[in-house]
C-alpha cells in the first residue's frame, strides 16, 4: 500500500472509527489502516507484511476511497489476522 494514514485503538474510542473513515471519505488524508486495540501491522521493508493480535477479536482494517457502487465511496476491509 506504500505511504498511507494510520488510526491506532480503533474501537477504543466511540468517535474513533467514523472520523477517521470521514477523514478518509472526504480525501483529508490518504487511505490506510486502523487497528483496534491489541492489534497491529507489521511492517518489513515498508510494507504491510502481517496483521498480529494478542487478544481474540481484535481486528486490523483496511480504510480506502471506493468507486465500487455499493460502497458509499469507502471500503473498510477486514484484513487476516494471525493471533500471537
């Protein structure tokens, strides 16, 4: 994915997740990934290589600008999870 935004404790705060897919939406910052507390994108050589959790539940999204009818111009994609 290269350089992107990034929104950490995604479902630690009520107001996080929707304005940070907003900020997304509206194309204030690039597309990227938001992961929930516990979870992480580990990166090798400055690309997304696994997506880890040490908690059950605990989820890493892909957020990005969509054209995909359907999609109300925002994919949040679930990206797969190995737990540590």
């Amino acid at each position: 994915m290269g350089l992107g935004s990034f929104c950490p404790h995604d479902d630690g705060e009520a107001e996080r997740a929707p304005v940070y897919v907003a900020a997304v939406s509206s194309g204030d910052i690039p597309g990227g990934y938001a992961a929930d507390d516990g979870a992480a994108v580990h990166y090798v050589a400055g690309r997304p290589h696994a997506f880890v959790s040490e908690r059950d539940g605990a989820q890493v999204f892909q957020v990005m600008a969509s054209s995909e009818s359907g999609s109300s111009d925002i994919l949040v994609q679930p990206e797969p999870m190995t737990r540590l």
